[in-house]
C-alpha cells in the first residue's frame, strides 16, 4: 500500500493511500485485456468538512498514455474524523502501467477548490514480478 499526505494550509489532516491488485487476463474483441483493481482510501483527520468534485488522472502503459477526466456522479462529503473507500477497476492492454492523477476537492467551510494529489498507483502482471 502506497500512501502520501496531502501538505497544504487549506488541507491539513487529509490523506489518501492506494492499493492495487491483479484480478484476470480476459480477451476484448480478440485483443488481451488486463482487469485490476485499485483501492483509494480518502480520510479527513482535518477540522473542515470537504466534498470530492472530480478525478483526474493520466495511465501510462507501454501503447500510450490515456488522459481521463471523470466528474463523479455522487459527489461525496467527508467530515471531519470520517474516510471514505472508492473501488476503480480499470482494463488494460499491457501487464505493466502507471497511474498518476488528483482529485478536485472543496472545502465546505471556505468554498476553497484545492487538488488533492493521488499517490501513484502501480499495475502490475504477477508474472513481471517473478
């Protein structure tokens, strides 16, 4: 599990950790796909409430890099002493890849938008690391 403490005067008290796993080889259209899992785990140890805007984040993989930008459809509040877990399963066309991205959060108290830089979220075959 990879885990990075956001460090900004508006954010005090949140971080977010990642953890991803290999679930299956599975075949798209007679091309192989990779399915993982990544699990985010968000938590607010900070004094103001704060809601998840969207989520960005760039893959790279050995055929290219993917920009993605997603506005969630629920967009969740974290209090104060409260986390919350988001489940992202993502197909991909190599064993080995990289995902770097933020969220937009705002603070609830101040209307402050500030990023919330994710930790890197590392894919990767069980076979590569033999």
């Amino acid at each position: 599990m990879i885990s990075k403490i956001t460090k900004l005067n508006n954010l005090k008290g949140i971080s977010i950790s990642t953890s991803s796993y290999f679930i299956k080889k599975t075949y798209f259209k007679k091309k192989i796909n990779y399915l993982y899992k990544s699990v985010i785990t968000i938590s607010n140890n900070g004094k103001n409430s704060i809601q998840i805007l969207s989520r960005h984040k760039k893959v790279f993989e050995i055929y290219g890099v993917k920009t993605l930008n997603s506005i969630l459809k629920e967009k969740p509040i974290i209090k104060p002493g409260k986390k919350i877990i988001l489940n992202l399963d993502y197909s991909i066309k190599s064993k080995l890849a990289t995902i770097i991205g933020y969220f937009s959060i705002i603070s609830l108290n101040n209307s402050a938008i500030f990023k919330a830089h994710i930790p890197k979220i590392k894919l990767t075959h069980p076979e590569i690391l033999n």
